[in-house]
C-alpha cells in the first residue's frame, strides 16, 4: 500500500498532542548491539550534571501548578522539560522495529510510525549536542533533526537487514546540516558540494595538520580534503569576514556616508547602452544578409539550428536531407566558419563580440 507524504504531518501532529502518562520502562538492553549502547548514552542524559535539575523542577512544577512562571520556585527551562518528555517513551528491541516498520510501510499505520519516531527522540539529542558547538541553539537543531527522523520513517525499508535507528542517523545529520549551512549566517557560506564539505572540515583539518606538524597551507588543505586550492582560499576568506551592511554609516553618524555611497556603479552609461544597441543592431543586420547567400541544406542549418530558439537536433535535419547526422555537423562546422570570416570582413571589431550557437546534439 503506497503511504501518502502528507501522513508525516500526521505523526507530527500526534507527537505534539500526546502527553504519556507515567514513566514506562525502557526496553532491556543488550552490550552486544552497537545500537542500543547508542541509544543507552542518549537515554543517560538526563542523568548527567547538564540535566540534574530536572527532579526539581518536575516537584516545582506539580507544586505550583496552575501558578504563572514568574511566580515559580524553579525557573522554566523548555530544553529540561524536553529532556524529561522524552525519557518517557520506552526504547524498542530489534524485532519492534522491524515489526513496526512493516507495519507503517505495509499498511500505512500511523500509530506505528509515531511509535517509531518517539522511540528515537534521545538520538536526535544526542545527535544535535554535537553540532551545538556551531549553533547554540540546541533546541533548534534538535527540531530540525526531528523533521529528518520522520523522513526517516517515511523512507524506510525494513527488508534491507538494517536497524533503524542505524538508518535514521544518516537523516537526521542531514537535516541539522542543511539547517547550520542555512542560518550560520545572512549571507550564505557553502551552496556547493564542495563547499558545504569545506565549511565543516576546513577547521577540523587545520588542527589535525598542525598537531602532526604540517602547516596548514591552502595547497596541502585542498589536497587532503580533494578540493580545488581556490575554493580553500575563498571559504577562509568567507569564515574569517564578518557580515557586514553596506547601508552599516562608515563613522557611526548616521548622516554620514555608507559603504554604498563609496561602491563603483556597475551599471552601463547611457552612452555605453547606446553604442552597444547599434552594434547588437548591425551585428543583426549583417547575418541577415549573410542568410540570404545561402541556399539549401545552409540555410535550414542556420535559420533553423543556428538561429532558432529552439534549434532542430542534427538527426532531425539529417532526416530531413536523406544524409548522416555527421554530415550534418559537418555542413554546420564549415557554416559557423564562414559566418565568422563575414562578419570579420563586414564588422569593424568584431572580435569583442561574443556570439554563442547552440551545443551539438
């Protein structure tokens, strides 16, 4: 049975108006399973020193119940409150997973998917605590790695042999990357492959160089990172500047002038604009006597390939003619050289021109 997309909203939306009652035990773990010791780190965070007010703020908030947070002992805090939330949903054993994996896939049981995705909240924590160095935001990135945990779910194959939770990881750092590369700041850092991989790896890379005591030049960086010596350049430029307003006053004044005000005008000068549109002008006038030179399998070549907006290919006119594809692209070759000798004889300068004609295919 095909599972609409639109069910993800679903389970988000059964995700936000649950509220589990009591504390249910968690699944019994195994040592053996690399996964359930993953999931038991997520399950001990609440444990930690990060998280040990969570106790107290529970009795806090059952205390004063109904009171406003001004008025509470214990200052809310969103992230303890997500923290002790999540703790509730019990962790599931393989065969859960996989039963209700098939369950959600087979017959689209909304039921099993929240399932699955309440029992993988504490892996989307733990996966955002490490990226909260580059945003500090946690609960930001926990809600973004939350999006790609439900894509996850919706994309799972539980007949490929592979544990969910193993298969979710890759979708969850997908989703909290795109959301640092996107909000790391104002003007976008990495939109490149390429670069996305520089702006995480470029630092890590450095530091790495130069703790086995290389110096980190930008030709040895690209060449461990396989990446041009340019680009490595360009991110360190992009990573050490600062965003910075070009309506931002150069002295604080605010009647002063800006950056703006000192920046070259890239625009064409009304005399500039002129002088090109006689050109482009001539430059017309003169291929159109050039066409009507020629005649036969020529001129289709050049009015209806080499002019058209949508040019015919070279089999399409070769059908046309009764001959081969190649000597169609041939005719088109010895055509393209003979316009060029034309407009040199006819058009002063004109080689400034650039003019393109449509890729062969």
């Amino acid at each position: 049975m095909q599972v609409d997309s639109r069910q993800i909203d679903s389970i988000l939306a059964l995700i936000m108006a649950r509220v589990p009652k009591g504390k249910n035990a968690g699944t019994a773990l195994t040592e053996d399973d690399p996964q359930n010791l993953l999931l038991a780190e997520v399950g001990s965070l609440a444990e930690t020193a990060e998280t040990a007010p969570l106790a107290a703020e529970e009795v806090a908030s059952k205390d004063h119940e109904g009171q406003g947070a001004d008025t509470a002992l214990v200052p809310y805090d969103s992230l303890q409150r997500y923290l002790a939330e999540i703790r509730r949903y019990p962790l599931l054993s393989p065969a859960e997973e996989h039963d209700l994996a098939v369950r959600y896939k087979e017959y689209g049981d909304i039921e099993a998917a929240y399932r699955l995705v309440t029992a993988n909240l504490r892996l989307v924590v733990m996966l955002a605590r490490s990226y909260q160095r580059a945003f500090r935001n946690l609960l930001d990135l926990i809600q973004e790695g939350n999006i790609g945990l439900m894509e996850a779910v919706r994309n799972f194959d539980p007949y490929r042999g592979v544990r969910f939770p193993s298969y979710a990881v890759w979708w969850i750092r997908a989703y909290i990357i795109r959301y640092l590369m996107n909000n790391w700041r104002m003007v976008k850092l990495g939109t490149t492959q390429a670069q996305r991989k520089l702006f995480f790896n470029l630092q890590r890379e450095k530091e790495r160089l130069e703790a086995e005591g290389f110096s980190p030049e930008p030709k040895l960086l690209a060449q461990h990172l396989g990446v041009k010596e340019e680009e490595v350049v360009e991110m360190e430029q992009r990573m050490a500047a600062r965003d910075l307003s070009i309506d931002m006053p150069l002295d604080g004044n605010e009647e002063s002038a800006t950056l703006l005000d000192l920046m070259a005008d890239q625009r064409a000068t009304a005399e500039e604009e002129v002088a090109a549109t006689e050109y482009h002008q001539l430059i017309s006038e003169k291929m159109a006597e050039f066409a009507r030179t020629l005649r036969g399998k020529e001129q289709v070549i050049f009015t209806k390939r080499l002019l058209a907006e949508e040019p015919l290919t070279l089999q399409e006119i070769g059908d046309q003619y009764g001959i081969s594809r190649e000597r169609v692209r041939q005719l088109e070759s010895r055509l393209k050289k003979q316009l060029k000798d034309y407009l040199v004889r006819e058009v002063k300068d004109f080689k400034d021109l650039d003019v393109g004609f449509v890729e062969e295919r």
